[in-house]
C-alpha cells in the first residue's frame, strides 16, 4: 500500500484499516518482543481477542484498536470470564492504566 493511500485514507484503507492495524501489532510483537501471539475467540464466536501472549505464569489478553476507539468489549468479556492479572488494550491513545487494564499507544507496541 502506497503512503499516499496511508495519508489520505482511500476508501480500500479505511476498509481495511483494522485488519491491517492487526497487521501491524503481530509484526510487532513477533519482531520485537520475545511473545508468541494466541488468537482467542468464545463459545460460538460471540467474542474474539485479538492476541494472547504468554508473561511468565500469566495469559495476557490484547486488544488492538484503530483508532482511539476505547471501547473493547471482547476484552472486557474475556477479562469477566478468566480474570486475567494484566489486560492490554493498544490504540492511537495514549499510555493509560484504568482499573482493570492498560492501554499502549501503538507506537509503543514493541514495550510490551
């Protein structure tokens, strides 16, 4: 995809621009940190979680956001069901910590 495409957001990346944000974060994750990315979804795909990794003794649950979209229900539903210790939800927001997760801005995704 061409930078221009990328800038001015064409119908075919705004289309595409979660799956590609998804993109992203999996390179990311895979060259830069020491993870190996799960893919999780619920009983009869009524939720999916975008990755699981693994940090040390604890499954941690990632949510990848395209936009400074904060709602992450699947996250929130995954969380409910096996109450993880970490949660991370990455978007273009800013580094947060709410009460039960953390959000990474995508830039500093490689921290994880």
């Amino acid at each position: 995809m061409d930078a221009e495409s990328i800038l001015e957001g064409n119908s075919i990346f705004i289309e595409f621009k979660g799956a590609l944000t998804e993109q992203y974060v999996l390179q990311q994750i895979v060259s830069d940190t020491k993870y190996k990315p799960y893919y999780y979804a619920g009983e009869k795909s009524t939720y999916e979680v975008d990755f699981l990794i693994q940090k040390g003794k604890n499954v941690v649950p990632v949510e990848v956001k395209a936009e400074e979209n904060l709602r992450a229900q699947s996250l929130k539903v995954y969380c409910e069901k096996f109450q993880p210790e970490y949660a991370v939800r990455t978007s273009m927001s800013n580094y947060r910590e709410q009460e039960w997760m953390t959000n990474v801005p995508l830039y500093a995704i490689c921290r994880l």
